[in-house]
C-alpha cells in the first residue's frame, strides 16, 4: 500500500461507503453534546420521529452557559436564554437516553476538557462536537472537528457523516523551546506565520521535535487553535505520551485490552514518504512569548514588539482594515505592549483551561500581588480540574496573590454567561478568539499564555515573562 | 422535509448584493432553541422600525409580497455566519427558492440541507426577473426542478444546472439523513466488523 498519512490513515477505517460523486460515509466513533448547538438538531429528530442511534457512543454536558460563581444550575441561571437552553439539553437527554454529566458532578466542565480528561478521546477515532474548537481532541491522535446543526441531526440519526476527505498539511517546527515560551506561544506564532486562512481545506497534522517535547495538554493547546489556522482539524500523532496519558482513565480500555489498543495506535503515525499537500516549516528560536494585537488571532507579535503602523500596508483595503482594528483595540503605531495597560485577566477556557496552565499561572503568580485596579479571573476547565489544583495548593497561591478562583465553564472565552467585558475593558486572555465583541461587547481581547496572563496581572501591563524569575 | 417539485408563486425583488446572514436574521435571535419561529424576525433590521413597528417601504411588508415564496436578489447572497439560523429563518417565512447570480457557499449548502432550493442564474437574467416580480400578485413565477427552468410571467423559459444528488433529494423529499438511512445495511456492517476489531472502544451506558 502507498505511503499514508495519519489523517489518511483515520480516514480509510472510517469509511463505510464512498458514493460516486466521491464523497464518503463516514463513521463516527464518538458525538459530544453541549446546550448551544443541539436543540434543534434533537428537534429536527423528533420532528421526523427518528431515534438517536448511538446513545452510547453519545456524551453531553453543559458549558458554554454555565455560571462560574455562586449558585450553578438552572434555576439560578439569571439569563433566560442561558437557562432555557441548558434545561433544554436535560429535557432531551432524558428523552433520548444521552449520558450526560450533570452540572454538579466533579467531572463536568468545558467539553473539550473532560473529553480528554474521561478517556473518551482516543487515539485513531473520530470525533464530532457541534463547535468549532473539537479539533482540540485531535492531540491525542484522533481525527476530530466541529459540524453544524444538521450534521450534529445526522451524527444522531446516523452515526455517520457525509464528508469529502481534506487535503494534508504538515506544520514542523524544530529546536527546543526558550525559556517561558509554551504551546500557547507555538500555535500563536504559527497562525501569525500561516494567517488565518493558511490551512483553510487542509488537516494539519504537527511534527517535530518541539511538538514531541510537549506534554498532552501543550498538544490540546496548539491542537485546539488549528481551527483558528483555518483548518477544521489538527493532529499529533499519538506516541508514549499519548498512552502514558490515556492508561488509567475512566472509559480508557484497561488491561489487555489497553495493550491491543497500543499495538494498533502504534500503526497510525504518518508513513515514511507520505505526501502531504502543504508543508510550513518553523523552529523554535523563531517563537517567543506572543501577544496578540489586532481582532483576528493572525495579528499576533513578540511582547518585546511594537504595534504595527497601518501606513506600512501598501494594499489600500488592508490598510483600512488595520486601521479599524487599531480603533477598535485603541491602540496607536509604535506603542511598545508592554507600555499597554490591562483591565481583565482571564485563564481559563478549552485552549489553556488545565492543571498544567493553572500551575504556570501559579508560579509567576506565587509571592507576588495583582496591581491594582485589575481583576484577575482563573476558571478551571473542568471539576476535576479545579478538584487537583485545590488538592496543589495552586488555589492558595492564586487567592493570596488577589486572583479570583472560579468553578468551571467556558466562562470570559466568549460571552455567553455572566462573565463578560464592558465596553472599552482590556483584557489578557488565555482564550482563542479576539474578535470583536467576543468576550463582551466593546471588549478588546489580547491572546496570551497562561504564563503571560499571570505576568499582566501582577504588572497591570503586558510583561515579558522571561524576566520572572 | 417538504418535496421540492414545482413552485409557482410570488416572488419578492430585493436588488442588492451581499445579503449577508446577520441581514438575514441578525445575531441576537440566535440563542433560540428552535429552528421554526425564526420567521417573524427575518430581515428584522429591514423590516422593522426603531419602534418596532413594520417599516412600510421594505418589500415583505407589501401585499402581494408578504406571502412571497421566492425572493430574486443580487450577487452573495448568504455571505456571514455559518450558522444555519438564515435557512431556517427563510424557510419558516415560507421562502422556498432564491434566486440570484451566486451565494455564499456555506448558505448555499445550508439551503438544499434545509429544502431551500438557490438557483444561479446571470445577472442578466436576476434583472429580468426583479423587473418582473416588480409587477406584483399578476406575475407569477414559476420553477420547474424536474425541467430545471424558471418560466417568466410571459411564458419565456430560463433553464438552471443544479446538482443531480441535490436534485435528487429534492424532488423526492428526502434530507441527507434520509439518504444515508439507506444505507444502514452498510453501517451496521461497518460496526459489527469495528466492534470485532477494536472492541477496546469505549461505551456508555446511559
Ligand atoms: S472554552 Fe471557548 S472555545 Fe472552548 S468550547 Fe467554550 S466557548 Fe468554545
């Protein structure tokens, strides 16, 4: 057989018919749910009077909504909207006998958190969600992107998916990591370097040693952030790290199955020679603490840099656009980050909302105060989550040090519950997206690490977190 | 999903291009929970006043077009949001085929998944047929799928390509889901073999 890509490789054992026009049945291996994008695709079901034909290969939660202070579940959710459609998915779960993951219950959190986490996630699966960020699976080895609402209806009824297969990418990047650099940094400058559009049709798949060197939840990270790049999907293939992580874990085969499955994950990283369709090569001296600037995560810099001077732009309409960003963040050419005072902190979120972001947060937080005036959110990403960093200590050293320490949600990464920016507030967040509006309207989102958001916060301004000691 | 076969009805002018979805159904009605309702809100910055009232001037607040089954509009139409909020807001109008020189592909693939007919057709042509619905409840329009022609109050006949799968499926009522269910003999296959080769793959019991 010819040389195969991983993707190729997940691909060919998913499919269950190819159709003449060359698009394919997919199978589905595993289907989250959350309370944003399934009601009306278990309308749609039930509208027709069709049954959900996998329960057990189905999981839910609820995490955009989700409060992350005070009273949680749906009779104190304040905001309508929020809290109907969070009683909505326990209405349909029942009615369709979806396992679900009650709100209290220490395992709930951000979807693409406790995916993972559970031991659903696995290597050379596939993986759906109806939400972009499902690439973030795609760490551990395993072909996983977001859908609309009428694929989620068709995952449902079907377990299956009608796709054409992508093309392959391949994004290597090389060297060992400067110090307080981390994964977040990696896939920011990676987006600075490819643009937002530069995977658009592709799977990218990640490689090099640096991308070895991290652990799973670096991986989830730049992982995550593939959507970002413009592709629906990333991967990692999956190595020692990836079955150190996944042995043990609640719904990870155990025992001699385990084995068999290691046997079989070992056959799926990229053949010698396989043909990938783009290659972008980057090393790690390239990559330094990063900091975006402008509404889109593609407009991102090294903190030591300075905002970029629309002028520079030879093409009239980009220069316009520049421009507008530039208002909208309140920013001015020349003005160097770190002179950028901050409003809001916030480290949490699917991209940078596990164990190992809270302790970077905790280190450059320990012994040191958040300046005044700043308010500094940390949302765990899941229960469990929270349930090990209290069992560290890290949330000891957060309060101490004037952090506001939270119960998990998808909370400031978009504003969809009560954790919001007001108009005109500044904020350094470990999120994904900086649009306009995205964590409140008028808000202006700066994409960091979680090393970095702790570094703004103890300062009030961007800081270099390398000279942390 | 309703059959799609012949459609004749009033169809509503909106010359503009980059009808984008926020136009469509702007953002703030989107934490719904439902895909019908959608209706009363399409177009809602057009078609409503500040006050809440209907603004007068928009072409769905005139008679015959409030019953309108088709609207003929300009060049991206559907352009924004992936979400499929436009489509549905369309359909719970009782919109059930726009026509315009081309789409934005999202919406347009969104369209046929929600039993919305879009038709490409030149500009030209959009233009003739603007002209034409301009004349109100005595023009009909007429879009034949079967034939694949739109036929002009004065008889004359316009053929349009539309995809033989995407055709297929219209014609006969049948969404994707539909289509794949007929394939179930397959995917129960596909999963008695996976459950025999990889029987490591978790389940949950409910
Ligand atoms: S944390 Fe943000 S990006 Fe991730 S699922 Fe929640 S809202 Fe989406």
């Amino acid at each position: 057989m010819a040389a195969r890509t991983l993707f190729d490789k997940i691909w060919d054992s998913h499919v269950v018919e190819r159709l003449p026009d060359g698009t394919c049945i997919l199978y589905i291996d595993r289907h989250l749910l959350h309370e944003v994008t399934s009601p009306q695709a278990f309308e749609g079901l039930r509208l027709a009077g069709r049954k959900l034909r996998r329960p057990d290969l189905t999981i839910a939660v609820a995490d955009h909504n989700i409060p992350t202070v005070g009273l949680r579940t749906p009779p104190d959710i304040k905001e309508e909207d929020s809290r109907i459609q969070v009683q909505t998915l326990e209405a349909n779960v029942k009615a369709f006998g979806v396992p679900y993951i009650p709100i209290l219950d220490v395992r709930q959190g951000i979807v693409h958190i406790i995916g993972p986490e559970l031991g659903l996630s696995l290597p050379g699966t596939t993986i759906v969600c109806g939400d972009s960020h499902t690439s973030t699976h795609g760490a551990l080895g395993a072909l996983a992107f977001g859908i609309g609402t009428s694929e989620v209806e068709h995952v449902m009824a079907t377990q299956t998916l009608l796709q054409a297969p992508q093309k392959n990418m391949r994004i290597d990047v090389s060297g060992t990591l400067g110090l307080g650099c981390s994964a977040k940094d990696i896939v920011l400058a990676i987006i600075g370097k490819i643009t937002t559009a530069g995977g658009n049709g592709h799977v990218i798949e990640y490689t090099g040693d640096t991308i070895r060197a991290l652990d799973m939840a670096g991986r989830m990270t730049v992982s995550n952030m593939s959507i970002e790049a413009g592709a629906r999907a990333g991967l990692v293939a999956p190595d020692q790290t990836t079955f150190d992580y996944v042995k043990g874990r609640e719904y990870a085969p155990k025992g001699e199955a385990y084995d068999k499955a290691v046997a079989y994950w070992k056959t799926l990283p990229t053949d010698p020679g396989a043909h990938f369709d783009t290659e972008v090569f980057l090393t790690a001296a390239e990559i330094a603490p990063m900091v975006t600037w402008g509404t889109t995560p593609g407009q991102v810099i090294p903190v030591t840099g300075i905002v970029p001077n629309p002028a520079d732009e030879p093409d009239e309409g980009k220069r316009a656009q520049l421009q507008r960003m530039l208002d909208y963040m309140a920013l001015t050419p020349g003005q160097h980050l770190t002179d950028v005072k901050v409003d809001v902190i916030f480290i949490g979120s699917c991209t940078n909302g596990r164990i190992e972001d809270i302790r970077a947060a905790a280190q450059v937080a320990k012994g040191r105060k958040v300046a005044e005036g700043v308010q500094a959110l940390v949302v765990p990403g899941s229960g469990q989550v929270k349930k090990q960093a209290e069992e560290e200590g890290l949330d000891r050293i957060l309060l101490e040090a004037g952090f506001e320490w939270r119960d998990p949600c998808c909370s400031m990464c978009l504003g969809m519950n009560p954790d919001k920016l007001t108009p005109g507030q500044r904020c350094a967040s470990t999120s994904n997206r900086n649009f306009e509006g995205r964590q409140g309207i008028g808000g202006r989102t700066h994409l960091v690490s979680p090393a970095m958001a702790a570094a703004a916060a103890v300062t009030g301004r961007f800081a270099d977190v390398r000279q942390f000691g | 999903m309703d059959k799609f076969t012949t459609l004749t009805g009033v169809a509503a002018p909106m010359p503009m291009q980059n009808i984008d979805t926020d136009k469509v159904i702007p953002a703030r009605f989107l934490k719904t929970i439902k895909r019908t309702g959608l209706g009363v809100h399409l177009f809602d910055a057009l078609r409503y006043l500040k006050d809440g009232s209907e603004n007068p001037d928009f072409v769905l607040n005139q008679e015959p077009y409030r019953k309108a089954e088709i609207i003929v509009a300009y060049e991206n139409f559907g352009c924004g949001s992936s979400r499929e909020h436009a489509p549905w807001a369309l359909l719970d109008f009782g919109i059930r085929c726009i026509i315009a020189p081309d789409f934005a592909d999202i919406f347009f693939n969104n369209s046929f998944k929600n039993g919305i007919l879009p038709i490409r057709l030149p500009r030209a042509v959009c233009e003739q047929l603007i002209d034409d619905s301009k004349l109100g409840g005595n023009a009909r329009i007429t879009v034949d799928l079967e034939r694949q022609v739109v036929v002009r109050p004065n008889g004359e006949e316009v053929h349009f390509e539309v995809d033989p799968f995407r055709k297929h499926l219209l014609l006969n009522g049948l969404d994707d889901i539909g289509q794949t269910l007929r394939h179930g003999k397959a995917i129960d296959g596909y999963e008695t073999g996976r459950q025999q080769s990889q029987p490591w793959l978790p389940t949950i019991a409910a």
